[in-house]
C-alpha cells in the first residue's frame, strides 16, 4: 500500500485569483489544468479566497460593499486529479476540518444587490 503524503495549495487571501493564476480558477471547465495531481488516499489542504475574490477589505465601508462588481466573484482552488481516476468513477472525499480565517483578517457577511 503507498503511503499517503500531504499537499497544499497555497494563495495569497489578499490578492485576486487574476494575480494567482496558478491556484485556481472562478469557473467549471473540462479544459481547465489541474493545478495538482495526487494519489487516492493523499491529503490535500486547500487554501481558498472568500466569496468576493479579495475584494473587500477591512476597512470598506457599507455603502462600498454595494458597488462591488460581481463578475469575478466565486473563485475556486483547484482542480486537483486523482491518478488512475477515469471518467464516470464515483471519488469519495472526507472532510477533516474548515479553518473559516486561517489568516486571523476578517469575515463578513452581505446580501448583494441591496
């Protein structure tokens, strides 16, 4: 049996997925890259911007977060390709833990538009 190794895919929380092109992407595609290729049973850490794309800084204000484009939001970490999966095969996946600020920045919460 192979042993499992560790994996990270790490961004910067504070720069846009455009500025990180190499982490993820914002979209579903089939021809996307994967930005990491793993063996079943490895564990992999992913890093992950929140929903606006690093775009809402501390310091903004309400009426600021109402002017926010909402084009670029959703970004996503990933994919990730698990060697010998093909397609149509069933992957399961174990959640061990959600870290919401591993950064110790800030969260929020807002309803857009309004």
């Amino acid at each position: 049996m192979a042993t499992q190794r560790t994996h990270h895919i790490t961004i910067d929380p504070f720069a846009p997925l455009g500025q990180q092109p190499t982490v993820g992407h914002n979209r579903w595609h089939e021809d996307i890259e994967p930005v990491l290729e793993v063996d079943p049973g490895d564990l992999v850490v992913f890093d992950t911007l929140d929903a606006f794309d690093a775009a809402v800084p501390r310091s903004m204000s309400h009426a600021e977060v109402a002017t926010l484009d909402l084009g670029p939001v959703h970004p996503v970490t990933g994919p990730v390709i698990v060697r010998g999966a093909e397609a149509g095969d069933l992957l399961e996946v174990h959640i061990h833990e959600i870290e919401a600020d591993p950064w110790d920045n800030h969260g929020y919460t807002a309803e857009v538009p309004g």
